[in-house]
C-alpha cells in the first residue's frame, strides 16, 4: 500500500470528506485565536500608556489587528459553505 493510499484509507475512515479544506479551517481558527490574544494585549497596554506617540501606535496596532481578524472570520464562513 502507498503512502498515497494509505492516507486517503485514513481520511475516509475518519470521514474527512476534503484534507485541503480542513487543515485551512484549523490553520485559520489557530491564526484567529493568536491575533485574538494579540488583541487583548494590545487593549491592555493601551490602558497602561501615557504617552501620546506610544497611545497613536497601539491604536493603528488594534485597527489592523481587528482588521485582520475580521477578514479571517469572513474567510473562515467562506470555507464552512463550500
């Protein structure tokens, strides 16, 4: 038995219809969960700064982050339709 073979006997036995589609979702929700994490730290320090440069950095900071976020959770629908 190839290694070709044997992987898709794996998939079919665990019922994983499409790999490609499935480690994308994984990959995607483990990303979603770090720029989450990354989000909350950057709240956090935002709170705790005085400094007007510092405060204008994190803020541009949490716009791309949410930004991010919000096209990975689009993305992420897209992947659970199709």
């Amino acid at each position: 038995m190839g290694v070709k073979k044997f992987i898709q006997n794996v998939l079919e036995s665990l019922k994983i219809t499409d790999f490609e589609i499935t480690s994308k979702k994984k990959s995607l929700k483990a990303l979603l969960s770090k720029l989450k994490k990354k989000r909350v730290d950057v709240l956090r320090e935002l709170k705790n700064e005085s400094s007007d440069k510092k405060i204008k950095e994190l803020n541009e900071e949490l716009e791309l982050i949410t930004l991010h976020i919000k096209k990975g959770k689009n993305r992420l629908e897209d992947l659970k339709k199709s």
